[in-house]
C-alpha cells in the first residue's frame, strides 16, 4: 500500500528494538558485576556508549519524524491538483470521452494520495511513541546502573566490616 511509510516504519521498528536488546543485555551484564563488585568500568562505559548510540537513534527518528511532515505536507498538496485536475476533467468529460477517462484515472490518483497522507500520520504517531520508548528506556537503564552501584557499595561496605570484626 503506502510504500514509502512502510519502509520507514520498518526502519524505526528494526533500529529501535535492536537498540533496546543491546542496551538491555548491556545494563544486564553491568548490575550483574556491580552488584557482585566485580565491575572494572568497563561494563558502565559500554552502558553509557550505548545510551549515547540510543540517544543518536532518538534524534534521527525525530529528524525522520520531521521529514514526515514536510513529505505529508507536499503530498496534500499534490492531492490538491489531483483534485483540480479531476474538477477539470469532469468539465471536459462533458464534451470528450478521453477527458472521462482521465477523470476515472483520476480517482484512483487522488484514493492513492489519501491513502498515502494517512499512512505517513500514522507512521509519524507511533515514531513518537517509539522515542518516548527508547528514552523510558534509557532513564530505566540509568537508574538500574545507580541502583546496582549503591548496592555494591552497601554489600562492599558489609564485606569490610565483617572482616573487620574477624580481625
């Protein structure tokens, strides 16, 4: 049907889940290592890098978002002269069979162009949803990353004073 959204709303579905699976598997690993102070740094800088790479996928799907608009805003206007166009061949169709012919062409010209401007809408409704996804996700991933560093703190702190009643 409408081609154009479809293949954008592949694209923003397909980068925006692998990103949740990698930020996920990462903040996984990294609470894992923290919470058992085995962390080097390294697990947090990956969580971090990959929170970045999230936030660029934020701003290209809002970059995307907003070609969208300028996309539905030029096919409404070329739903505009389809519709002129069949105005005036409605006129012609009068006085001349081909004029009735671009007339019934016509439609199916206009019928393609409402069924394109409301793909484009809704495509541009759920990207909203996806980026308000993708950044509950990463504010998830955050507070889990300060959550597992307290904890390996409190449990670090509860391993030295253990040894220090040993001694």
């Amino acid at each position: 049907m409408a081609t154009a959204a479809d293949k954008l709303r592949n694209l923003i579905r397909g980068r925006s889940s692998r990103e949740i699976k990698k930020i996920n598997e990462a903040v996984d690993t990294a609470v894992v290592s923290l919470r058992l102070n085995q962390s080097t740094g390294e697990d947090v800088k990956k969580v971090i890098q990959i929170i970045d790479d999230v936030n660029n996928t934020i701003k290209t799907i809002k970059d995307a978002v907003e070609t969208i608009k300028f996309v539905k805003e030029s096919l409404e206007a070329g739903k505009i002269a389809a519709q002129t166009t069949e105005k005036a061949a409605t006129i012609g169709a009068a006085l001349n069979p081909a004029a009735a012919a671009i007339q019934y062409a016509q439609r199916f010209v206009i019928e393609r162009f409402n069924k394109e401007v409301e793909a484009i809408e809704e495509v541009s409704s759920e990207a909203e949803g996806i980026v308000e996804g993708l950044q509950n996700v990463t504010k998830e991933a955050d507070e889990k990353i300060k959550e597992a560093r307290k904890q390996g703190e409190k449990s670090k702190n509860a391993e030295n004073d253990l040894k220090n009643e040993i001694n």
